[in-house]
C-alpha cells in the first residue's frame, strides 16, 4: 500500500537525519579541537610569554640565521635555507631523529605542525617575523 511505503520512507527519513545529527556534532567538536590547537598562536614576544604563563605546553623561542648548521631548539634541528622579507616566507629545514625535512615557502604566522617519533607528541613551529636572512619565532611542544 502508498500509506505503508510513505511511512516506512519517512522512518528511514527520520532515522538517516537522526545519524546526520550525530555525524555534525562530531564533526563540530572535531573541528573544535583542532582550530583551539591553531588558535593559540603567538604573533609576538609579549603574546608568546602570555602562552607561557598559561602552562599548557612547552615554548623555545628561536632567532634564526641563515646558515649552514642547524640550531638546537627544543628537540628539533632548524636550519633556515631561505627567506623573502617582502612576501614574509621562509624555507627551513628540520632534523627530527635524524631525518631532515624541508618545510618550503613557509608564510609567517603558519604555524608548521609535525608529529615527533615516538608518540604523538604534536610539535608546532611558529615563526612571526621575517628578515633578510634571518626568522624570529617559537617552538611549541605538549608538556611531559
């Protein structure tokens, strides 16, 4: 019958928009999480010191010149290969357990994200300044 198939279409209809429900508030709450992690980023010293004083994760700032050798900062290796004060992009190279990565046409405020070896241990580089030759930024790591 047309009444019985209406209302078993419905059902299905109700149910598919009950799941949908489900499926956007994970969605919200993952979407959530993620813009909190890239949210908090220092534009400048006195922003990164206020990040320090909350506690929540683990800062090493970092002037960077460009260079044959990486700088020792927190657990990684940076070394800056190429900048554009102009266009405020930079080209760094990073050691992480002794792999190098090279991270290009970088922008400033982007933060970089990478996962260390190991664990999850999500470390963000932030760099807020560019010059001539030389990057001024943070590195963000979780607590221990």
């Amino acid at each position: 019958s047309i009444t019985g198939d209406v209302t078993s279409v419905k059902s299905n209809l109700d149910e598919t928009k009950a799941n949908l429900d489900g499926v956007n508030s994970k969605l919200d709450r993952t979407v959530g999480d993620l813009g909190v992690q890239s949210g908090l980023i220092a534009r400048n010293h006195d922003e990164l010191n206020d990040l320090k004083r909350r506690g929540e994760r683990d800062y090493a700032e970092f002037d960077l010149k460009k260079g044959k050798d990486f700088t020792r900062v927190s657990d990684l290796g940076l070394q800056l290969t190429k900048t554009d004060s102009r266009k405020q992009k930079y080209t760094v190279a990073v050691m992480v357990a002794d792999k190098k990565l090279e991270k290009k046409d970088k922008t400033a405020l982007e933060p970089l994200q990478l996962y260390m070896p190991g664990g999850h241990k999500l470390v963000e580089i932030v760099v807020w300044d560019v010059n001539k030759d030389r990057v001024v930024g943070y590195v963000s790591s979780p607590k221990l």
